[in-house]
C-alpha cells in the first residue's frame, strides 16, 4: 500500500466492521480468539500503528462511572418505579467501594443520549438500567457497539452476544411465583403485565409461569393475561380490563410489585377480597410491597448482588478482561396477600 494503512483497510481485508478491528487490537474478550488472531496478523502485515492521538480519549480514565436510567413513560413524569431507586442505591455503594465516583443520568429513550458518551469521556463506561420499550432501546446498543463504549445493561439476556447483560433469573421467578399458588390450591390463573419482545423481562416472567402450569397439569391455553407496564394505574386497568371479560380466576400474578398493587385496588372495588376469592403474587419486593393492604406476596430481586456485579463486570470490562452475562436467582417472599402464612 503506498499511503498509510488504516482500520478501515484491516476491515476490509478481515471481512469485518471497524468497530469489530478496534476491539481485536485491544484484545477485546468480546472478540473471539479466532478472528482477533486474524485481525493482528493482517493489522502487523500492513504495518498498522494506532493513532494515539485519536484513540486517547477513547483510553483516558476519568474514574467515573455513568449510570443511565431509562424509565417506561408515565402519566407523571416525577414518578420513578421504587425498584429502580433501591438499584440505584446499590450501585452508588458498589461503585463507591471500586474507588470509582458515579454519574446519574435520567433520559428518555427518544432523546440523543448515547452520542453524549461516545467521544465526551464523560465516564469511562456505562450502566444502563430501566430500558421501558426494548425494540426503542435496540438502537441506541447498536450506536454503543459502534462507538466502541463501555456499556453493561441490567436486564434479559441480549440476542447481540456483544451486549453484556446482568439479570436476574425472571423465568426462575415466575415458576416459583406460580408453583407457590398452585400449592395453595389455586386453579384458574391471570398474568398481568405484557409479555412481548417489547418487555423481555416480563416476557421471561410470564414463560416460567406457564411452565409451572404446565408441570402442574393445568390448561395453559386457559391461561389470561393481559398486558401492563410497571404502574399501578396501569395495574388497575389490567385488572378491570380482566375482570370485564368475564374470565373466572381465583389467583393472579403480576409482572412487578406496582401491578400488583394497582390490581388490588381494582379487586377491591369490584368487592372481591384479597386473598379469599383471588390471591395475589408481585414481583420485585419494593419497600411499599410490605406494607400494602393486605401486605403482598412477591418475588425477591437481590439489588445488593446485582449493583455489585453490575460495576465489577463493567470494570473487568473497561480493563480488558473476560466477563459475561450473568443470572441472578430469585427467591419468595410470602406475605398475606396470596393466603398463606408469612415466612
């Protein structure tokens, strides 16, 4: 080549994105071994050296840590789902005890703000928590991937293996949920709460429920459900939409803790008792979930865990080394709200 090589000459010749040759010469975990051998040996072939002028602010630390919040749109824009500031929590201490400081951002998915963090060295890497709509969010990862940011995502596992993702065990959640309903006699089920690719982890709630049912030899063609985000008016409104079509069920588990409650207040007006006539499981173990009326059984998420393993996979990201997705497990929480006897 008569003029100097570029990562755009390596992609061509490697048959790969330029975001894909970046990763490889920084021996990139999230660039299998194969193809990173590959990229060095054409990069040393066409006496490739790194510009470092352009590659300092992708490699300067500011020992910050940005953590992004992405909320499902709300009648009132004040309103923050409890889980979130008990994830928030969480992760300040984590990132505190790294050495590191935190930078909190609240965005909206229609906005720009994943080309805030491309170039801007704002924070050496990203924590995205609270993605409302997952195909809105889909987008905004590929732009991330590009810039060759930093980013983990609490959340359901992502299609792109390049999406490092940390979880907890929704599926796990939503079996226990539904095999601790099913043991206290309960037959005629409603899920409520949306259960597309729109809202993954709801999705993987509403999996294990039905794989519960279907263990337990019940209809799950029979099975209700009814879609929700994570409010309590929408909740409410599941709840009379369900209670409208007529449907008998005498249990109902709600993808969060919100739905729950909202789906209580619904019941409650239509004189139906909770948990007599319909028992009623969350999920999440929000603060208020314990002081409900009457107090709600749910599912237990481990934000302690999860802020921890959150900012140390993003470090071991930032550093270079090998880290991936990982499931939480889940665990019960019994209270008064499904009929059976607090633990």
């Amino acid at each position: 080549m008569s003029s100097k090589a570029t990562s755009i000459d390596i992609a061509y010749r490697a048959g790969v994105s330029q975001s894909t040759v970046s990763r490889a010469l920084r021996n990139s975990p999230l660039v299998n071994l194969e193809t990173r051998q590959k990229i060095q040996a054409i990069a040393k072939e066409l006496n490739y050296k790194v510009d470092k002028n352009a590659s300092n602010l992708r490699t300067q630390n500011s020992h910050t840590l940005a953590l992004l919040l992405c909320e499902d749109p709300t009648n009132d824009d004040s309103l923050i789902n409890p889980f979130f500031l008990s994830m928030l929590g969480s992760i300040t201490r984590a990132t505190a005890q790294q050495g590191y400081d935190l930078l909190v951002s609240f965005q909206q998915l229609s906005s720009d703000w994943h080309a805030d963090y491309e170039d801007s060295n704002k924070a050496d890497g990203i924590i995205l928590l609270g993605y409302g709509d997952y195909m809105d969010y889909e987008q905004k990862l590929e732009h991330l991937l590009a810039q060759q940011t930093h980013f983990v995502i609490w959340g359901a596992e992502h299609n792109n293996k390049s999406v490092l993702s940390i979880g907890c065990d929704n599926r796990q959640g939503g079996q226990i949920a539904t095999e601790h309903l099913i043991g206290l006699g309960r037959r005629e089920f409603a899920f409520l709460g949306d259960a597309s690719s729109h809202s993954p982890e709801f999705r993987d709630r509403y999996q294990g429920h039905l794989q519960a049912l279907e263990q337990a030899g019940l209809n799950i063609a029979a099975a209700r459900q009814i879609a929700a985000i994570s409010t309590e008016s929408s909740g409410y409104e599941a709840a009379r939409q369900l209670l409208a079509s007529g449907l008998s069920f005498d249990a109902l588990f709600a993808a969060s803790d919100l739905i729950a409650i909202g789906a209580i207040r619904a019941l409650k007006e239509q004189g139906i008792a909770v948990p007599e006539q319909v028992a009623v499981v969350g999920y999440d173990d929000i603060p208020v979930a314990s002081f409900a009326n009457p107090p709600l059984t749910t599912i237990k998420q481990n934000t302690q865990l999860a802020g921890e393993i959150l900012v140390d996979s993003l470090l071991k990201l930032i550093r270079g080394q090998a880290v991936s997705p990982q499931l939480i497990p889940t665990s019960l929480v019994v209270r008064s709200s499904c009929g059976s006897a607090s633990l």
